[in-house]
C-alpha cells in the first residue's frame, strides 16, 4: 500500500514514461514478422510483464538490451492459444488474436470478458476479422479465428459509444497481411493506434491517412523487424498535471504532448490552472482554488476515459458543482465511495456523477478497484489533512512506472509499505 501524509504542493520536473498501451499492441505485433523487433522507452510496468509472459508462451523470446528497450523475436511459430491465466490478468492481451490469425491462420485466445470498469465486449474485433475472410466462433470460453488467407474488405468498427481501440489494433495486425486492399471506416485515431500503424509500415506494411478515422491498408506478403521509440505516455502526463493542479503546485512535464493532450489542457485551463508549454513538456502551475467545470469523456481527441477518475479528484476540491459525464464506459466510477468516504461530496446519476466540492478532504484508509481509480486515490491523498492509505497498489503498478518514487522527487510524502492486501488478484483493466 501506499502511506500519503497530504498538504505539499508539488514543485520541481517529472518525466514521464513511454506509453504503456501504445507498447502492448506493438509488441503484439512482433508476432507478424520472423526478425527481431526492439522498442525503445517502454514502461518497466506489470502490464508489461504480462505481455511478456503472453508473447513467451506465443513462442516469442524477449530480452531487456537496456534500462527501457527491449527486443523481440519469434523462436517458435507453432503455437496458437493465449491461455485464460493470462488473458484474464490484461485486457490488451485480445491484441494477439489479429496477429496470430494473420500469420499463424489460427488464434485462441480466452475471452477477456467484463471488468470492473463495466462492460467491455469484443463483438467488433470478432466482426472486423469475419469481414476480412476468417471463421471466427466462441468455443468453451475462448475464442477462436481460423482462415487460410485473410482477404482485405471495408470494415466498419463503429460501436455505439464510438471507435474500439484495441479493435482497431487487431483489424490492422490483421489487414496488414491480407491479400488486396483493406478501408478501416471509423477507426480509432488515439495517438496510439497512430504509433501502431507508423510501426507497422517501419515492418513493410502499407497504411496510409494515418491519424484519420479512415484507414487504408494495401497488404503484403510480409513484414520484416523494425526499431521504434514508444511515444510519451499521455495518461502518465495528464495524470502529473492534474496533481500539480489539486496540489496548487507548480511542476514542469516533461515529454507532455500538447498534441496529444488538447481537451486535458483546456479543461485544466477553465479549472484556473496556468499551463505553459515549455522545453520538451508543458508546465503546470495550479490554483488557490479550483473552478468547477462540466466533464465529459470520448474518443480521442476528446478527453480521454482514462483520466476521468483523476480530474473527478481534482474537482472534489472545486468551489462549486461539477458534473462528470462517462461516455465511454459509464459505470467507470469506482472511485466515488472512497472519495466519499475522504469526505467528497459525489452522487451518481445514470452516467454521470455530480461533484460538489468541499473545502477540504481528510486522509483515510481507501482501496483502490482499478489502474485509474488507484490514479484518483493518491492525488487525493495528496492534499488531504492527515494521512491515506491506498490498499491494492498493486493496480496502479499495472500502468505507472514509479510513480511513489516521481511523486516524492517533487516533494510528496509518499511512501510504500508492503502488507497482505497489496497481493489481491490482478483485474482486467487494460486502461
């Protein structure tokens, strides 16, 4: 668990890490190519590891060549099934199923099933790979997709609260090697999904309007290894802005994207933080006293899901009354009753919750239920009088690299103390 003693503005540099789900999906695709792939500045994070473990049991050998990059490369090509130990651990871990079925022409792969983030299905990765010419069924909890030779098509990914990221990630591992030609209609268009697609032309792919919700992918027989550097991890960064924001802190990011962070610096903006670009980052200077705004959450460039638990805490603290809006997975609000129980004041409505702020929170005992709720816990136990325990920190290791360990070079107490109910079983939150 994590012991935060509150009250310290948060002051000095950070630099965030590579971005951990722009790394899964490209080290699922190694399993397109027989050479060796090595990706530089990935996040040393539990999932991580987990792929790691997922691509060692698909026959794909890894090794750590420094610090942050690791190499990648295929030993054994023969097998095909992504085991439920796994899966269940990460939902990224669908991300094989588009490779495998493309190169190996079978994949079974465990459903991942729900979270506690609310219901996440796989029906359009299921479709997009039927549309390109596989047999794709559900047999005993797994599935499975069969097809001798993918063959390119128009595929629709539209899903009724927009794009599927991971989804889009499967059509294009797959696409890539179908014969002829494949248009991606509403894809997904997160910075990403964009690293995945520049990654697989470095490979010989041929993917074109990259960055738009129209991909064009002309297939080819197949793909050699390639070198990359993940991209800045844009939930890391959002998540160190809104901290120097609750905190009243001032605190340069390094390695912030303006780009890939357009409605986190607005929002941050109208809750009265001054954010400056500077350097290679953005500098966040907070408020005295945060300004109430109306949230709400989408597909990227809207702001991202990922950062809804994060700017909920931040929002505790404002002076008057906001609403959060999930658009994307509307029972995403876990965090609510221990905010609450820090002395916030949340009520949830449909998808929504409404936020009224209060002068100030009051450290307690809290646990976290998921990767970004684990997030919400500890900037609000950033600023509460006294001292927060966050139990099952084990979440927040899934996705931050260090994160104890940035807080306290920009003066946070902030320590790490190891007990029982630090060792819970992981969830399948693959935000």
């Amino acid at each position: 668990m994590f012991e935060i003693e509150g009250g310290s503005p948060l002051r000095g540099e950070v630099t965030v890490s590579g971005a951990k789900n722009a790394a899964l999906p490209i080290m699922a695709a190694s399993l397109l190519t027989r050479e060796p792939v090595t990706l530089h500045r990935v996040p040393r994070v539990r999932d991580v590891d987990t792929m790691i473990r997922m691509l060692r049991v698909l026959g794909v050998r890894s090794e750590w060549v420094g610090p942050n990059s690791l190499t990648l490369r295929i030993q054994d090509d023969e097998p095909t099934t992504a085991p439920y130990e796994l899966v269940r651990t990460m939902r990224a871990s669908i991300c094989v199923l588009g490779p495998l079925v493309a190169r190996r022409h079978r994949a079974r792969v465990a459903h991942p099933g729900g979270c506690v983030i609310g219901v996440r299905p796989i029906d359009l990765h299921m479709k997009a790979l039927r549309d390109l010419g596989a047999t794709v069924y559900v047999e005993h909890g797994d599935v499975i997709a069969e097809s001798v030779q993918l063959v390119g098509n128009q595929v629709y990914l539209s899903g009724p609260r927009g794009s599927t990221v991971l989804g889009t990630a499967n059509c294009l591992c797959a696409a890539v090697l179908a014969e002829g030609e494949t248009i991606i209609e509403d894809a997904a268009c997160e910075p990403e999904i964009c690293q995945l697609a520049e990654f697989l032309n470095l490979m010989g792919a041929r993917i074109s309007a990259i960055g738009s919700k129209r991909l064009h992918i002309e297939g080819v027989e197949e793909l050699h290894g390639a070198e990359i550097e993940i991209i800045p991890d844009r939930i890391e960064a959002g998540t160190f802005m809104a901290a120097a924001t609750v905190s009243r802190g001032n605190v340069l990011v390094r390695g912030a994207r303006r780009e890939h962070l357009g409605a986190v610096i607005e929002i941050l903006r109208q809750i009265g933080a001054q954010v400056i670009p500077e350097n290679d980052g953005l500098r966040v200077i907070g408020p005295d006293r945060c300004h109430p705004v109306d949230v709400v959450t989408g597909p990227f460039p809207a702001l991202p899901t990922d950062l809804q638990a994060q700017l909920t805490a931040v929002l505790c603290l404002a002076d008057g009354i906001s609403v959060v809006t999930e658009r994307v997975y509307p029972d995403r609000f876990m965090h609510v009753a221990e905010l609450n129980r820090m002395g916030a004041r949340i009520r949830k409505e449909a998808e929504s919750a409404i936020v009224e702020g209060v002068e100030r929170l009051s450290g307690a005992p809290v646990t976290a239920s998921d990767l970004r709720a684990s997030a919400a816990l500890v900037l609000a136990g950033l600023v509460a009088q006294g001292s927060t325990r966050v139990h099952r920190v084990y979440h927040i290791d899934r996705g931050y690299e260090r994160i104890e360990e940035k807080l306290e070079s920009l003066g946070a107490r902030i320590r790490r103390v190891h007990d029982d109910t630090s060792l819970g079983a992981p969830d399948s939150d693959a935000s």
